[in-house]
C-alpha cells in the first residue's frame, strides 16, 4: 500500500509542478497580450490626430492660395512646416515635393506626409511597447503574476493566470520612473 501511495503523491506533485510552470504567466506574454494592443489604440489615436492636422493645413494652406493667389510657395511651406512637425524639411523641396502650382504640390507633399505617418506607425507601435514594459513591474504569486504598468501617474494591472490576462483596479503610479 505504501509503495502505491508515494509514486502517486510524487506522480501529483510533479504534474502541479508542471503546470505551475506552464500557467505562470512571464512578461513577453504581458507584453503581447496587453502592452501591443494597448501600444496600437494609443498609436492610432496619434495616428488620427496627425492625419487630421495634415488635412486641415493642406485646407489652410489651398483656402489662402485661393484667397490671396499667392504666387510663391514660402509661405505655405513654412506655414505646414510650423503646425505639422511631422513634415519633413526633404518633402518640402522641389525634388521633394515636385514641380507645378501650389495646389499640386500640396498634393504631394500631403500624399508624402501620409506615408510618413503610415510608415512611422509601426516603429512608434513598437517603442511605445519596448517603453511601457521597461515601466512594468511583475509580482508573482505562484501560479498568478500581477503586473502593473505606470504610464504618466496613473497604472495598468492585469493579474494573469494560465496565460490569460484580467484588468484589475488601476492604481495611482508611486513608483519612480527608471531613466
């Protein structure tokens, strides 16, 4: 009988193990369950926000053309190069930006600005990632974790268990920033 009862004992003690192992969360799976998605909604949010700022100075920059039939594009550039940060200095050249009237080139440097945008996206996606999970601290609980996020003063925390991930009440962020 007790030969029988101390596999078995040992038998579930390494099966608990096993999935203590296995279910204990680690931070690479934090960071893609929840840092990526929340990195992207953040980022497209800018994204937007951009977009929207391209637009309406483009809208700007052909309402003052028409208004003023200006002859010289100067003052357009410098206008977009002022609100639109995100506008570089190569787009606004002749090589850059391309021939023509006003209204083409603002076209242009419009279309180019969008790819900028676009193609930024990604990299921004994954810096802001990279920066919230050097701001994650993770406290495990055997087969738990929480994780708590400080972004500004105010915290993401997700308990995970078994590779899911639950929001739980955010925190004011005391922590000091690392540098």
């Amino acid at each position: 009988m007790r030969s029988v009862v101390v596999p078995a004992v040992l038998a579930l003690v390494v099966c608990c193990l096993a999935i203590a192992w296995t279910m204990n969360p680690g931070t690479s799976e934090y960071r893609r369950a929840v840092l990526l998605p929340y990195a992207k909604t953040v980022i497209a949010k800018w994204v937007q926000a951009d977009r929207q700022v391209i637009e309406e100075q483009v809208a700007i920059g052909l309402a003052a053309y028409h208004h003023h039939r200006v002859v010289h594009v100067d003052g357009v550039k410098l206008a977009l190069l002022k609100t639109v940060p995100g506008l570089r200095m190569e787009l606004t050249t002749k090589t850059g930006g391309g021939g023509g009237d006003v209204p083409a080139r603002l076209s242009i440097w419009k279309h180019q600005a969008m790819i900028h945008i676009m193609l930024g996206q990604d990299s921004a996606e994954q810096s802001l990632t990279a920066n919230l999970t050097f701001h994650t601290t993770r406290q495990s609980y055997g087969l738990a974790s929480v994780f708590t996020t400080c972004e500004g003063k105010s915290a993401l925390r997700y308990v995970g268990f078994g590779g899911r991930f639950s929001a739980i009440q955010s925190v004011v962020c005391d922590q000091p920033a690392r540098s």
